[in-house]
C-alpha cells in the first residue's frame, strides 16, 4: 500500500510542476550562481515542501539517468 501511494503523490508532484519547466528553471537560475532548493520551488509554484522535494527529487533522477547518454546535468540544493 504504501508503494502505491508513493507512485501517487510521485506523479501528482510531476503534474503540480512539470519536470520541463522546473529543469528549465534550475538551469537558469543555477546558470546565474543561485542555488535551489525545494522551498524556492515551493514558494515559486505554490506547492507544498513535500511536493517541492519530491519534483527536485524527480529531476534529479531523471537528470542522472540522461547524464549517461551525454545530456547536460541539472543541480539544485536539495
């Protein structure tokens, strides 16, 4: 049970904050020196610390799995 509900808040973050538009984002305020971290994310598109975590978390993963095929990584401070 508690699997499921992983998978569901899991994918309601990525609804809450689309993983393109938040890689962007990362991207662009890292570019200029400035750290992100999930309450920037939550302030910026109203959501939740958890579901700001949880989409950081999601980029980061799916970041990490593409790094390995050559595209460029993201970060954040997590």
């Amino acid at each position: 049970m508690e699997r499921e509900k992983a998978i569901v808040r899991a994918e309601t973050a990525r609804r809450l904050v689309p993983t393109d538009e938040l890689a962007h984002t990362v991207r662009r305020l890292t570019s200029v020196g400035t750290g992100v971290e999930a309450r920037h994310v939550a302030e910026f598109y109203d959501v939740t610390h958890s579901v700001a975590h949880a989409v950081l978390r999601g980029l980061r993963h799916a970041t990490a799995k593409t790094a390995t095929d050559g595209a460029a990584d993201v970060g954040y401070a997590g």
